[in-house]
C-alpha cells in the first residue's frame, strides 16, 4: 500500500519501486523521523487537530516503533519505501485511527526536510567534536616537541629552519578555521521547516513555532516554497566537510613524506600502519593515503549535489533525494578518518634528529645573513643578491658557506656565526612567527581557541 492509493487505480510498477525506494539508505534518519513525529503529534494536540487521548495512543506507538528499531525487531514491508513511509505505517497498525491522523497537516516533503536538518544539527556537530579530538593531538604533540626544529618547506624545496611545534599548529589553526565553517553550518541550517506542508502550509490551525521550539530549532521557516526546496544547508554541509578533507589530505601527505627513508622524520606506531602481501620490510602508512585519497571523494560528492541543485524549480522535486547519499556518506568517511589520523599522529615517533639534521643544511640560514646586512643599513635586494652570490661560490668552490660569509670583508665571523647549527631558528622573533617567543605565545593561543571552540559546540548542542 502506497501513501497515495487513492489517486491511483493501480499499485507502482516494480521497476518504479525498484528506483525510487530510498530506504536502504535514508533508514539513518529514524531517530528524527521519530522524534519531529512527536512534536508533531504534540503540536496537532495544542491546535485541537488530536484530543488528548489520541495524542496519548500516537505517542506510545511512536515510542514502540522506537523500542523495535532499538531492538532490531522491526519488520520493514515490501511498501515501506522509505523510513517515514514506515515508520507511519507501523504506527498506524499499532494505534489504529489515532495512528491514520499522525500524518495530518504534514507533507513528506517538510517531513524529509525537517529530518535532514536534526540530522545535520547533531552529525556536523560530532565531526567539528572529531576535529577538535585531532587538534588536541597536534596541540599535545606540538607542546612535547620542545625546541626540536625541521626544515620549513616552499615548493618542497627547503627554505627556512622552523619549529617543530611552529609546524605541527600550523595544520591545527587550518583545522580550527574548518570547525568554523562547521559551526558556522550548523548555525544556518537550524531552521524547521515543518509547517510547510507540501509547498504551501495549511489550512489547519498548525502551530510551526511551538514545533520548532520543542524540536530545539532556533527558528522556524519564513517561506514555505523556500522551507520544503532548500538543500542550501547539504551543500554547504559538503563544502565544509570537503575542505575539511582537503586539510586532512594535506596532514596525511606530509606523514607519507616523512614516514619514507628519503625523509625519516616519522616513524609510525606498528597498530597504525599496515604491511605488504609480498615485501617484508614494508610499513605502509595507508592511513595517511586514505586520508589524502578520500578527499577526490568528497569533493566529487560537492560537485554531485550542487549539479543537482542548480536546475531545479520550486518547489520540491524528487531530485532532492540525490542529495541525501552523498551527505550521509561524506560524514561518514568523516567520522572514520578523524580518529584514525589522531591515533596515528599521537603514536607516531618523531625523529627530531633527523630533522635536525636537515635543517642545519649549509644555506638554510642564508636570509639571516642578507638580514644582518639589512640591519647594517644595506637595502634588502643589495643584501638578497650579495648573499646569492655567496652561496654560489661556496658550492662552485666546495666550501662551506660559513667560511665564505667569514671571509667577505662586509660580513665577517659574526655573520659567520648565524649559520651555525639551531641558531637561525631562534632568530625568529616576530608575532605568529617560527620561534621560541612567540611559537610559547601561540601555543597558548591555541589551546585558548579549542576551549573557545568545545564552548561553541556545547552551546550548540543545548537546544538540540
């Protein structure tokens, strides 16, 4: 039995079925199908619309159908296309007439859109708890590295000695601007739409706001075309969710890197890498790849839902069901790589000799020595080139730099001096940059914005 016999002489074709059922997929949203049915059904009893007894009978079929999916006992019919087809038929066959009203001034379309929006509420706000977990992690790590230095990188070419724990907040404060985004999502999403029936509202004396409230919405829809059309909130979802993986595949790469023999600045933790079916010696950091690869993935849903979207006239289509899978799916890989690259990061072995080592290469140093003469009062691009050329004979002679700066009559042993190991580093004085001074600032800073940021994703979980 469809939601629609009465219109039709006939049952669907199976193909039809076959093609339009979405319940292998939209089953997820059985808590809040649930739980808007409720504040619906309560709702319908403050209008008048249900007396009291009705309201009482809907409600425990409603918390019945819950105990059974708990309990895995539900038995899904060959008509429940989707979760809200049978949560509502279940309903019916358990609380009789009272269970045919449940659906009385509601549209599936308002329904669904109600259902995707609690959804989101709560996974956007697991994802942005995920990101925080792995932002403590780099936090954490960044905090024990002391004054370990590396090599900074531009076009993977090495420029400049950093500190290590400059370099791992580095990822953080890219992963703190996505709990932003994620927040910031979550934010303009939490509008209800139910009240908007199919397209129009209805005549019944419906009360929008009192659902709204009670389903822990900080408002309800302003138009009702717009409420029941409106996939805005997935593709932002998507967006967020999409660069959020982009970072995450910049944070595995550079582990893919420095977990090789050519780097060797990372050793990773045996329960976090994985062997070869052949090679012996191998220890393979999937994690980090998967990490790196699952952002194509991501971004291809984002380019899936906006296509979708953008052809579509009010109000609502089928087509808005093709935005669910992608959702569902991008916060599920979501849900599983946060974890997995916060344990790898917080066992992982960092091999600050090696890092040492390649950052006290001959010429890392060799801005501080164009700065020397700057502070001496020589213009910058003079300096700039003058230090080139120094470098180019010490490699042409085979010399080390630091006798060639000695020997140039405007440098002398103090600039000589600036090349010595761990010394360029420390050099780094200003606001937000590499060294000692103010990486001891931002490290606090840091660890300020995630009590800031578990504050915001509290408030946010209050009315839900």
């Amino acid at each position: 039995m469809t939601l629609w016999q009465g219109r039709f002489s006939g049952g669907p074709a199976e193909a039809l079925v076959a093609f339009t059922a979405s319940l292998g997929f939209d089953r997820r949203l059985a808590a809040d199908d649930l739980r808007g049915s409720r504040a619906h059904v309560r709702g319908l009893g403050r209008a008048g619309i249900l007396d009291a007894g009705e309201v009482a009978e809907v409600l425990a079929a409603l918390d019945q159908v819950e105990d059974e999916l708990a309990r895995a006992t539900f038995v899904f019919a060959a008509g429940d296309e989707d979760i809200h087809t049978a949560v509502e038929r279940r309903v019916t066959e358990l609380a009789g007439a009272a269970g045919a009203k449940l659906h009385t001034g509601r549209s599936r379309n308002d329904q669904v859109a109600t259902d995707l929006r609690l959804w989101c509420k709560r996974e956007l706000t697991a994802v942005a708890d995920g990101v925080l977990t792995l932002q403590q992690v780099l936090h954490d790590r960044a905090g024990e590295a002391g004054d370990a230095y590396l090599p900074g990188y531009t076009h993977l070419q090495r420029a400049q000695p950093v500190l290590l724990s400059h370099h791992l907040l580095a990822h953080g404060w890219a992963l703190a601007r996505d709990v932003d985004r994620l927040l910031d999502a979550r934010r303009r999403l939490d509008v209800c739409p139910l009240g908007a029936g199919a397209l129009a509202g209805s005549s019944l004396p419906l009360d929008p706001d009192g659902v709204a409230a009670e389903l822990g919405f900080a408002a309800r829809f302003d138009n009702s075309l717009d409420a029941v059309s409106d996939r805005d909130f997935v593709a932002e979802a998507l967006f967020a969710l999409a660069l959020l993986g982009v970072h995450l595949s910049r944070l595995g790469e550079e582990v893919v890197l420095w977990s090789s023999e050519e780097f060797g600045f990372l050793g990773l933790d045996d329960a976090w890498a994985t062997g070869s079916s052949m090679l012996p010696q191998k220890k393979n950091p999937d994690v980090a790849e998967l990490a790196r690869g699952k952002a194509g993935r991501l971004i291809g849903h984002l380019a899936g839902v906006l296509t979708t979207l953008k052809g579509l006239p009010l109000a609502y289509n089928r087509d808005l069901q093709e935005t669910q899978e992608p959702l569902f799916d991008a916060v599920e890989q979501m849900a599983l790589a946060l974890p997995a690259l916060a344990g790898l990061l917080a066992t992982a072995t960092l091999r600050t000799d090696r890092m040492r080592a390649a950052a006290d290469g001959p010429s890392a140093a060799a801005v501080d020595v164009a700065e020397h003469l700057v502070a001496e009062g020589l213009p910058f691009r003079s300096a700039h080139a003058l230090v080139g050329e120094l470098v180019r004979t010490s490699e042409e002679r085979g010399q080390p730099l630091a006798l060639t700066v000695e020997a140039h009559p405007d440098l002398g042993p103090e600039a000589g001096a600036l090349l010595e190991p761990g010394v360029a580093v420390t050099r780094r004085t200003t606001p937000g940059g590499a060294g000692p001074g103010p990486v001891a600032v931002q490290l606090e800073r840091f660890a300020a914005r995630l009590a800031a940021d578990r504050g915001r994703l509290d408030d946010g979980t209050a009315r839900a």
